[in-house]
C-alpha cells in the first residue's frame, strides 16, 4: 500500500469551524493532500480549524512544516489552528526541531471550549463529544 492510499483527511465543518481528522502517514508523499483540503478549508473562510492528529501513525518533517506553513497562514489570516492529539513521536519530533508552538494551546477541551464560546448555540455536541485527546 502506497503512501497515498494510507492518508486521509476526513473534514467535518460546523458553524465555521472545521475538525481535520487526520489518520495514517503525513509525509512527503501525502503532504500535498493536506494543503490542498487546508486551502480549500481557509478559502471558504472557516474562523477555525482543529487538526485531530490522535490516528496519525507516521510524521515527518515534511508534515511538520506543513503544520508551520498553516500556523503562518492562520496568523496571516486571522483565523486559528489547534493542533491536538499528537502522538509520542510526534512530540518528539516536534521538541528535536523546535516547534512546540504549534501546540502551545492548553488541552484538546479547552481549545474546543474556547471555539464554542464564541458562538455557544451554533456548534454541536458530535464535534465536542470528539476531542478525547492528549494534547502536547
């Protein structure tokens, strides 16, 4: 099984807020499948966007700087990025290079609550029933 095949990028949007599931290998194979749904995401204008990295089973650097490239642009654009539910390598790979601000959010709950009380009426309860995750 190819790279490719192993990534997906399942996109559930409510209320402006886009959940990112990620799941299998983000690397240099597969990291144009993520720009690419992480554009179309921030030209449709969401005001957020969490990227659930719980069922991510490989990043490389490669990935990592997409991450970069994504904070930069949500920093640009006035919109935010969390990142949740990095994995043991994940976090290593992210304190070897330097980038922990990209999780420099407090918890997975927390950061949803923070999205929900903006507009407490509009997001609904599957997407906070998913946030079991460990944040870095």
């Amino acid at each position: 099984m190819d790279s490719e095949a192993a990534f997906s990028a399942q996109i559930d949007v409510r209320n402006d807020v886009a959940n990112v599931a990620l799941s299998g290998a983000l690397d240099l194979a597969t990291v144009p499948v993520l720009e690419e749904r992480l554009a179309r995401l921030e030209g449709d204008g969401v005001r957020a966007i969490m990227l659930d990295l719980r069922d991510l089973s490989f990043l490389d650097c490669s990935g990592l700087g997409a991450f970069v490239s994504a904070r930069e642009r949500a920093n640009r654009n006035g919109h935010r990025l969390v990142l949740i539910g990095a994995g043991a390598s994940a976090r290593r790979l992210v304190r070897v290079t330097g980038t922990e601000f990209l999780f420099a959010e407090q918890d997975p709950a927390m950061a949803l609550d923070q999205f929900t009380h903006s507009q407490p009426d509009q997001v609904s309860q599957p997407m906070a029933a998913d946030v079991n995750a460990h944040a870095i």
